[in-house]
C-alpha cells in the first residue's frame, strides 16, 4: 500500500531537486550574461577595434594567429565570446572576484 504512494512521493522529490537544479543553473547561466555584457560594454569604451586583432596581419591573437574575418568588430564574434566565457568559468571555478573592467580582465592572467 505504502509503496505506490512512496514512488510517488520520490519522483516529486525528484522533481523539486531537478527545478532547483535548473534554478541554480538558470541563475548561473543569468550571471554570466550579465557579467559578459558587462565586459563587451566595458571593452568598447577601450576599444573601436578588437583588442587582439593584428591589423597589419589580420590575425587573430585568440585564435592561433587564425585569420580575423570580422576586420576586429568583436561584438558578438564567438571567439571574442568564447574568450569571455572561458575567463568566467576560470574565475569561478578558482573562487575568485570577477573584474568589473575589460582592463582588468585583460590583464589577468
Ligand atoms: S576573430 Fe574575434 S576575437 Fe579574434 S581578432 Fe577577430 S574580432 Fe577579435
């Protein structure tokens, strides 16, 4: 008799720990837009033209001296991106404090 009702009961628990979890990485991924937003505006008070662009070559610095084909315009480049992306799993995976300017995200190493 009990047994029905357990499962049931289970798979509710099951539920509200998959909702949380989904909260948390909802929250998580919440976080990470923002910051990334945060440092692409930070960036284009620095720089009109991406900052690990090669003008004369027309490389790019993020990508193994690949070719840039994007003239520098970073603003939704996904390297550009990806770059943004690995710093904050970095930075997060250490438990560090993510820098609130480009400038600073730059320089780190
Ligand atoms: S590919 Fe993207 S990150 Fe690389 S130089 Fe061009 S704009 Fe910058």
């Amino acid at each position: 008799m009990s047994s029905p009702n357990k499962s049931i009961k289970m798979s509710e628990e099951e539920i509200d720990k998959a909702l949380q979890k989904a909260e948390k990485e909802a929250e998580k991924k919440d976080h990470k837009k923002i910051w990334v937003e945060k440092m692409v505006k930070s960036a284009k008070t620095y720089y009109k033209v991406c900052p690990y662009f090669d003008k004369k070559t027309s490389k790019c610095f993020l990508s193994l001296n690949n070719k840039c084909n994007r003239d520098g315009k970073y603003e939704n480049c996904p390297v550009f991106m990806d770059f943004l992306d690995t710093k904050y799993q970095e930075f997060t995976s250490k438990k560090k404090i993510l820098p609130l300017d480009f400038l600073d995200l730059a320089q780190s190493v």
